[in-house]
C-alpha cells in the first residue's frame, strides 16, 4: 500500500510534467509564429485586412477545385492499396512496400514523369510547336495535369489506409456471398464499393485536405491556388508589408483551426465511447487479397515511385555527377541528416509524452494532450510556406537577422520547430493509438494502481507500444529530410539542405542533380521508411 | 503480482530476440546521443562556411517588393553608362540610380506566364553606331530581345513600369534545337566593332535545357544569321585549341575581354568559367569540380561575371554566396568577398554582378537587392574590359 502511494505520487508528477511539456510544445508550435502574424496583422489594420482577404477568393476556387480533383483521383487509385492493407496473410508485408512513397518526396512522381514532355523528346517537341502554332495553353495545362495525377499517386497511399480502416471490418459473409452471387468480378467490387462509399469519401476528404496546402508540384506548374498565390506573394513582399500577405493568407490558417478543432472534438468523443465500450480494433480482412488487387496496387505504387525514379535515371547523362553529390555537397547532406534526426527524436518524444497523457487517468493530462494533439494538427493542415513564413518573421523578429552563432542557432531552431509544426502531429497520433489499444483489463478500476505507477506504465504499455512512436518518428524524419516548403521559406542563407538543393535542381532543369538528390533520397529513406512502418504495421496488429 | 516477480518478469523477457534490459539500456543511450549531436550540431548548422567575410558595402539598392526600384527575386544586371539595368522574377526590366536606387525607367516583358528572362546584357546597338541596347535573354520563350535604349520615352514616366515594352529592335532564336534555334536562353553578348557601318560584328548566345552550348550569329547584310555553335550538354573538358569535346551543364553567363579578345562562360552546373577564343576554340577551363573543396579556388555555380581591365575577372557564386576575383591568366583566385546572410554586406544566392565607375554593384537576389562595395581593381584598371567598342580589335 505504502508502495502504491509513493508510485501513485510519483505517477501524479510524471503527468504533471508531461502535461507542462506538451503545453510548452503547443505553445511553442502556435505561439512563437503566432506572435509575429498577429504583429503583422495588427500594424495593417482591420479594414485592409479584410480587403485583402476578399482578393483571394478566386485562388480558393482554384484551390478547393484542385484539392477537390486530388482528392477524388487518389481515392480512386488508392482502393487496391487499402485492400492489401487491409488483407490477411503475407501478402499484407507488401503494405509496408505499399506505403513507402508517402514519406518520400511528392516531386517525384512530377519531376520523373515530366521527362517525357522535356525539350529534347518528342512529346517536349510537339507541346512547344503546337504552343508555337497558338496553343499557347497547352504547355501550361500540361504542366498542370501532370501536378494533379503526380500528387494523386503520392497521395493515393494515403487514401489506402483510410479505406482500410473500414475494409478490415468488412464482414467474411459479406465477401463470400459476393462471390457466390456473382461470377464478375467488377460487379463484386462495385458492391464493396457501394458498402464502403463513406469510407472512400472520407479518404478522398483527407487527401483533399492535405492538397489545400502548399504542395511543390503544384508551384512548379504555376497553378493558382490559394497557397501558389501566397508563396508567391510571400516570395515578392518585405517583411514590414507582410501584414497584407497574412491576411489574405487568413482563410487558409482558420480552415486548418477548424477542420483541428473539429476533428478533435469528433476524435476524442469516438475514443471516450470506444473506451467505454471496450471497443477492439479489426484485426484485418479475413480473406487474403486477389491478385488482382494486388496487381493493381502494385501498378500505381510504380505510377507513384519505380517508374519515375527509372525515367530521371535514364535521363543521367554523367553518374559521376551523381556518384559524388554527396561528396559535394557534404554539408547539405549532413545539414539535413542532423535537422532530420533532431526532429524525430522530438516527434518521438511527443509520442511518448503523448501516449501517457491521453492514457492518464487525470483530466489535466487528458487535456494537455488533446490540445497539443490541436495544436499540432493545425499546424500541419496549415500550408508549409505559411508555416515556414510564420517562422521566419518570428525568427526576424527575436534577433535572429542579427547574424553571427546567436542568429545561425536561432536559425536552425526555427527550422527545426517549423518541422515539428509540420510532420510532430504523426508522434501525437501514434501516443493517441498507443493508449487507445492499452489491454481492456489495464483499464478496468480494479487495475488502476498497476497503470498508475511509471514503471508499470512503461511495462504494460509503452514496451508494448514503442514501436508506434518509434514508427512515427522515422516517417517525421524522412519527410524532414526532403520537405521544402517551410524549408524555403524559414532556412538562412548559408549552408545548403537537400530540400533547397531539390528545388534548384527543378526549377533550373539541374536533372542529373535533380536525379541525384532523388536517388539519395529514396535510398537512404526507403530501408528506414520500409523498417518504420512494418514496425508500426506489426505492432498495431497485436 | 509481486513487485519483485514483476520486475524479474520485466527484465528477463526477451524482445525480438533481444533481452528488454538490453534494449532499453540501448535506447537510451542511443536516444541520449541523438539529443547531444542534435543540440551539438543545431548551432553548427546555421553558421554560413567560412568566405571572404562582410563586404565593405557602401551602396544598398532596392527592397522586396514590386513597385518601381523594388525587386522580386532579381536575375541579371548590367551597366549602362552611371546607371544600372536589371530584370527581375516579375519579368521587369527596370533602369536604376546606383547612387540613390532611384526607378529611372522600365517596362514589363511583353510575355511571361512561361517564364521570366534570366539574363540580361548592355552593349553596342546591333545597327545604330554610339547608341546603346539592351539584350534580353527571354529564357522561356526561347528568343533574345534586343530593346533600345537610353528608355527616353519611358523615362518621362518614371513613376512606373510601363506594362508594355518599346518595340524590339531584333529578335534571335526561337524554339528548337537546331541551329540557330534556342531551348532556354541564359545570355546574349555583342561583339563591337570598330567599322561604324557594323557596330556589332557578333552576337554570342548561351542556352541550356539538354541543348547546353553558345551560338554565334554574325552580321550578315541588314541581319545576323547563325554562323556557328560550339559545346554540347555534358560534363566533358574537350580539347584546348579546338571546339571539338567542349561541354557544358547551364551556361549561365557571358563576358568578352576587350583586352584578350577572349569570350568567357560561366559554366554554372560545372562549377567552373571557360575561356574561349572568339571563334569559339576553348583556351582553358578555370575551376571545376575537382577543385569543390579545394581552396582557395572553388566555384560553387558561378552565375555572374563581369571582366576587369587589369586581368582579373569578377564571378558571383550562386551556390557560394560570394564573389570571386579570379586571375583570368593563371586560373586562380586572388579575393573573395562576402558571405551567407541577410545582414548588410552579406550575400544570399548572388545570380549577376557589374561595375559602374569604382564600384562593383552585386545581384544579391536572395535578398532582393543590390550591394555595392570598392572594385578591388587598381584605379587605372576599374573599367569593365570590351565595353562600348573601347580596346577592340575586332574579329
């Protein structure tokens, strides 16, 4: 009894100062670019400030249309994905495969597939002669599709793992009987389709979401959107007129606020009525996928990575060039290799921190995660460039133009913080599931003094769940390693990432580095990217 | 359960085929390492590699912005006469007041939904002898514009940029890779001449885009037709006294040196600056990729050069966020100046450079402005070498 006193006290200021710590990261996260946007907006006035956020609702169009169209594509591409994932047997490790794009660049798929219309070939050629001959939209609408089915077959991944949330509950009879009843196999699927309409709207609502952002393709082919026009505008205004830029910007942060508080709001009623309930996640599909299935999900993870990594390939015209690119530009790699591990220790500890708090049984941490959980996925519905854009005025305005190892540092801590802003809403995630799947037993009253100590909080929950923060953090740092937008936007001058080196690489036609940087990339995430989610993968299904 | 028990529970299980105490010993150790290099190498990260240090800036031009003498990520400048003429990423061509940064003229590109022009040239009116224009590598559209200057009739609206420019005076290239045709353009260079009735004999032109190499057209009745083109896309040396094996990955600038009679390119994905004969036989190449990480002459994508009488040339470096003073003879850097950052003085992705007087004016364009510093050049020497005719001898 004395024993469980001394834990339970112990327990009570373990929370205590993860709640702190979750707080100070959410205010940290909102705060710190925060302060400057409203700075900003302050000096402009409210009558300009409206003005100028009525002069973008015709890139909003844009951008709902666009994200609109994304999002239906990726959802369309992405249903043999989510079968696989959802399937049982072996075929389900090709998930891990399956999903791997995802924390691989979203440039790939536009750069590799853009080689087909470059100067020198003949598709290049006949675009530029018949825009020669008056067409003069067509290089321009080129440009575009290949953005929008680029980003859907990056997206698409995405969309596969909404989709198999709800696969995996698809009933054994349900499957059967559509075998039996009908021999074709498009009229099978149409069924399942039909079972799951929701499902796939929901996924298309998600990446539809994603797309509203600041997508790099979707810059590259100069598309309007909202979040094309901002960068663009953030691109050509000083820091003290920035005020306007935020205010058109405006609509954009408070979608994000809403669709987080939202979410919220919908996610932690689902999780307090499936505690209740003693709700258990599907274990998967009780049948294995056909290949059919399995054929189609292959063909558009090679759409999304193979195909276009081969086609920049072929385009080399010196591999010595990419043979010594890391030599080169040493310090860009190891630039991003430093801020990238950096972000997933932090990622990794939000997991954690998170995973206990939302497993607490006191309100205050519940609380503190929830909100950090807020927090966090606001920022990362916000577009990078707003994000990246926010750090730096705040950067500005703490000194950090000041130069020398005072400005270099708060530098690198802005960058690092706009990554957290960014990707750190993944280690929330994996800390919610991780103390959404605790063991019923660990829940019920009679247990609680087991949970209540740290120690056998760590025995009976995070030892069973380390890999679902573990995953989170690999996949935070591989997007880190390559992200761009709030990188562009937020890292001095100086020494180079390859997230800058990638986007002078497409805009300058630098192919032998662009394929240089992309090879890097996808070999040195793709093991680490591959290890990470069958870890997730593995451990979720315990 | 005993807590005793459990703990020996705990401690013996294995994990994956490694013992738990193992593997959380392990984890922290190496969650403890990650912290301490991060923390140890955040404050390295931001620090700019060591260059020249600050450039003893005496002349700040122009701000983000787009208004008249503001600048949007500006791409080429050049002189003309005390005045500077620069293009920048909203495709304007805006005549500047080095002194003061005071707009005194310009105009928006007629075309730029494709793109915006990336280099930009003053020399001698391809017809009209003492009369200077403006050449325009209009990257995009795959074509040189060659405009007229001084700008007399736009300088009386010099509150703005006129949105439609002054009737071109010539136009060169067009899509294609043949001859005579152009992929993306990156600079223009006319070759003076002495003979009053040809005041330019050359155009030298620059492309990259799989169809890297310089194209010369020559003055041929009331025209210029292309005469010839030498280079190819690639990494190769190719053979001194010869065009044959020349090579080239983005071509970004070119210089003629009056006093050599020699044509210098910046070979800008290269990493180095080629001198050629101009007839377009390579003399030598200076940098390089084997000289990256070499000091103390390392180019990191010279995009900007700018040639001084006493035979040493200026080159902004892109990708080093500096410029170079090279000794065009011996191949060798004699000074480098500035640094990364955005305070004064320091540099961020320079794309041009030019001289005015004795000054030398820099694109610093990742800050969206020019800095100007004293030409290291003795005064005997300050002037850009092949200006205005001055020294030619002509091909």
């Amino acid at each position: 009894m004395g024993e469980s006193r001394g834990g339970t006290a112990r327990a009570a200021w373990a929370d205590g100062l993860t709640a702190a710590g979750l707080v100070a990261t959410a205010l940290l996260v909102l705060g710190v670019p925060g302060v400057g946007i409203v700075r900003s907006l302050a000096m402009l006035g409210l009558g300009a400030a409206l003005d100028a956020a009525g002069t973008v609702v015709g890139p909003l169009v844009v951008s709902a249309l666009t994200a609109a169209g994304i999002g239906v594509l990726a959802a369309a591409i992405g249903v043999p994905i989510g079968w696989v994932i959802a399937s049982a047997g072996r075929i389900r490790a090709l998930a891990v495969v399956l999903l791997m794009p995802l924390v691989l660049p979203q440039t790939i798929a536009f750069a590799g597939w853009g080689v087909l219309r470059s100067p020198e070939t003949m598709l290049g050629n006949a675009i530029v002669g018949a825009a020669q001959d008056g067409a003069r939209w067509l290089p321009i609408v080129v440009s575009r599709g290949l953005a929008v089915l680029g980003l859907a077959f990056w997206a698409a991944p995405l969309a596969g793992v909404v989709q198999a949330v709800a696969f995996a509950s698809t009933p054994r009879a349900l499957i059967e009987q559509g075998r039996l009843s009908s021999p074709s196999v498009l009229r099978r699927w149409a069924l399942l389709m039909r079972v799951h309409a929701g499902a796939i709207g929901l996924s298309a609502a998600v990446v539809g979401m994603l797309m509203l952002g600041s997508a790099v393709p979707l810059h590259l082919s100069n598309l309007p959107t909202h979040a094309t026009v901002i960068w663009l505008e953030l691109t050509e205004t000083s820091l003290a007129e920035r005020g306007r830029v935020w205010a058109a910007a405006s609509p954009a942060v408070l979608l994000a606020g809403v669709l987080a508080v939202a979410m919220v709001a919908s996610m932690s009623h689902a999780v307090r009525g499936s505690v209740a309930r003693g709700d258990q996640v599907a274990g998967g599909l009780g049948v294995r996928a056909s290949g059919g299935a399995v054929g189609l999900a292959c063909a558009a993870w090679c759409c999304a990575f193979l195909v276009p990594v081969l086609l920049l390939a072929v385009t080399v015209r010196d591999w010595a060039v990419v043979f010594r690119f890391p030599r080169f530009h040493a310090d860009a790699v190891w630039s991003s290799l430093a801020t990238s591990g950096v972000v997933g220790v932090l990622v990794l500890l939000v997991g954690v921190a998170c995973g206990r708090a939302f497993g607490s049984p006191r309100r205050f941490a519940r609380v503190a995660a929830w909100l950090v959980f807020g927090a966090l996925l606001a920022t990362a519905l916000t577009p990078g460039v707003l994000i990246g854009a926010a750090m730096n005025t705040a950067y500005g305005s703490l000194g950090g133009s000041s130069g020398g190892s005072f400005g270099g540092s708060l530098g690198s801590v802005s960058v690092i913080l706009s990554m957290l802003a960014r990707f750190g809403v993944l280690g929330a995630f994996a800390g919610l599931w991780m103390a959404w799947r605790e063991d019923a037993s660990l829940r019920a009253d009679g247990a609680l003094h087991v949970r209540d100590t740290v120690r056998a909080w760590w025995v009976f929950v995070l030892s069973r769940r380390l890999l679902l923060p573990v995953g989170a953090a690999i996949a935070s740092a591989c997007l880190t390693l390559h992200e761009i937008e709030a990188s562009v936007m937020v890292r001095p001058p100086g020494p180079d990432n390859l997230a800058r080196l990638m986007l002078d690489a497409l805009h300058f036609a630098r192919m032998d580095e662009l394929a240089a940087v992309i090879l890097l990339v996808a070999a040195a995430a793709a093991p680490i990217a591959a290890a990470g989610m069958w870890a997730v993968l593995a451990s979720s299904r315990k | 359960m005993h807590a005793a028990a459990r703990r020996t529970l705990f401690w013996n299980a294995n994990w994956f085929g490694v013992s738990r105490r193992v593997a959380h010993i392990a984890g922290f150790v190496a969650l403890l390492v990650a912290l301490m290099s991060g923390v140890a190498l955040v404050p390295g990260c931001g620090d700019a590699p060591a260059r020249g240090g600050p450039l003893e800036t005496s002349v700040v031009i122009g701000e983000t912005g787009r208004f008249p003498g503001q600048f949007a990520y500006p791409r080429a400048i050049d002189a003309h006469g005390s005045s500077l003429v620069i293009v920048d990423k909203s495709a304007r061509v805006q005549r500047i007041d080095p002194g003061t940064g005071v707009f005194l003229g310009g105009w928006a590109m007629p075309e730029s939904d494709l793109g915006k022009p990336t280099g930009i040239t003053v020399g001698p009116h391809p017809f009209d002898a003492g009369v200077e224009a403006v050449y325009v590598a209009d990257t995009h559209y795959h074509r040189v514009m060659v405009y007229p200057l001084p700008l007399d009739a736009l300088e009386k609206t010099s509150r703005r940029v006129a949105e439609t420019p002054p009737e071109p005076i010539l136009t060169l290239g067009g899509y294609g890779t043949e001859d005579g045709s152009f992929v993306y353009v990156t600079d223009a260079a006319p070759l003076p001449s002495a003979d009053p009735a040809r005041p330019v004999s050359r155009i030298y032109v620059s492309e990259y885009g799989g169809n890297d190499r310089v194209s010369v057209f020559e003055r041929v009745g009331d025209g210029f037709e292309f005469a010839f083109a030498f280079g190819t896309p690639g990494h190769g040396d190719g053979t001194p006294g010869s065009r044959e094996g020349v090579m080239f990955h983005r071509p970004q600038s070119l210089a003629l040196d009056g006093d050599r009679g020699e044509l210098l390119v910046t070979d800008a994905s290269n990493h180095r600056v080629g001198r050629f004969t101009l007839d377009g036989e390579l003399i030598g190449w200076i940098g390089g990729v084997d000289a990256v990480g070499v000091e103390p002459l390392e180019l990191r994508y010279p995009y900007g050069i700018a040639v001084l009488r006493d035979g040493t040339a200026l080159v902004s470096e892109f990708g080093g966020n500096c410029v170079r003073r090279i000794d065009i003879e011996t191949g060798t850097s004699v000074g480098v100046y500035g640094e990364a950052g955005r305070l004064e003085g320091q540099l961020a992705s320079p794309w041009g450079i030019a001289v005015v007087d004795r000054t030398v004016y820099v694109l610093d364009s990742g800050n969206d402005r020019v800095q100007g510093f004293r030409s290291p050049a003795p005064a005997a020497d300050l002037a850009e070498a092949g200006r205005n005719g001055e020294g030619w001898a002509g091909p």
